[in-house]
C-alpha cells in the first residue's frame, strides 16, 4: 500500500505526508469472496478495515436473530469502536460481494492520529453518521410493520429494473435481516401478495407488481 493509492481512498484524502506515512506502516490488502465472514461478533479488534471495494453487511445476533445494523461500500472503514476502547465487536461483518480490504495496524492508526489531528475528526464524522443511520434504522423499526417496509423495498426493486419483472436483490434470509425479522415471517409474507394478487411470480424468486395501488398503500401504512 502506498501513499498515492491511500489517499485515493476518500477518508484519507487530506492526510498529511507523516500521517500516511505512519498509516501504510504494515499495512496489508485480504480479498474475501461473496458471504464470507470478515470478522466474527464477540471477537478482538486487532486491525482497522477499509473496504476498497465491494459491499460487505454488518450483522448482529441475538437469541437466534440476526439483524443487519450497517451496509459498507467501498471507501468505508469499519471496526473503529471496538479497536479504539480494546473491546469485542457488536456485530460480524459478512461480504455482500467479492470484496477487497485494506488492514491498518492499530498501532499504525493510534501513532497517525497522534501526527495528524485531522484524521481523528474524520472518524468522528464517520463515526457520527453511522449513529446517525443506527438510529434511523431503530425509528423506523419500531413505527412501522415488516409488511410495511417489505412493500416500500419491493418497490424500489420494480423502480430500478431494467425489466418488466424484478428479484428482491438479495436471498430471503438477508431481507430479512435488513427488514429486522426471520425468513420465514418474510416468506409468509410475500406468499400473501402473491394470492392477494398484489404481485405475481415470474420465475424463481422474480417477481411483478400486479397491483400497484394496493403495493403502494401498504407502504405508506403507518
């Protein structure tokens, strides 16, 4: 990792020569592929992670439920709470796609902040708007119903096809996790639009909206 190719990465556009010089200290890059675990809740944060590219999804578990807390694309870093207090990690991070990391040393990242300011202030930032995003996720949660938000997400599918049908843009399981259920209460669901007739199966987890009207009107259920 160089300095060039780190400062190409939007969080650390601004860093000085000494903070990027002491940050690509060790400094290493891991592929994963599509569903793999890149840490697991309740372990030790030992390194910082960048992604540099492809999405990953932070999952957290409890009493047998998963429930996904955090989306990352690329350019995110990940893992700061845990590696700044010494504690375990409230949640796993799981690969959406394939995805590329960078590890920085938490050494490396401790010894930065202290010859660069600046870098503690953008992972204040980006750790305020990820607080920012749980709590949206929470509020929405507790004021709507999963069918609710499971019509709004199915119409942003339909929207962004590019064909007359569309698939829900992940697997049942992980739309559940975003909608905060189970599969099952997603599956239950989703069977129910089809015979009320609100949506039709086109093939194999495709689907089209039948009736856009009463899609629409569930979604903007209070």
């Amino acid at each position: 990792m160089t300095i060039e190719k780190l400062r190409r990465i939007r969080t650390f556009e601004t860093l000085s020569d000494r903070g990027a010089h002491c940050l690509t200290e060790g400094a290493t890059e891991r592929p994963y592929s599509s569903g793999s675990v890149i840490w697991r809740q309740g372990t030790r944060a030992t390194v910082l992670h960048v992604l540099l590219a492809g999405t990953a999804r932070a999952v957290c578990s409890r009493a047998g439920r998963e429930t996904i807390v955090h989306r990352a694309r690329a350019g995110d870093t990940l893992g700061e709470i845990p590696l700044f207090d010494g504690g375990l990690y409230p949640a796993s991070l799981v690969a959406e796609s394939p995805v590329r990391v960078l590890l920085l040393k938490r050494e490396s990242v401790m010894t930065a902040m202290q010859v660069d300011v600046g870098l503690a202030a953008t992972f204040l930032r980006s750790l305020g708007h990820r607080v920012r995003d749980l709590a949206e996720r929470l509020e929405t949660r507790m004021a709507e119903s999963v069918r609710t938000r499971l019509a709004r997400h199915l119409l942003v599918r339909a929207e962004t096809s590019t064909r007359g049908d569309f698939d829900l843009g992940m697997t049942q399981g992980c739309l559940a996790q975003d909608l905060g259920t189970v599969r099952e209460v997603v599956a239950r669901h989703l069977g129910e639009l089809v015979r009320c007739e609100v949506l039709e199966r086109t093939g194999r987890s495709r689907f089209r909206i039948a009736d856009r009207v009463s899609l629409e009107a569930m979604a903007a259920e209070a």
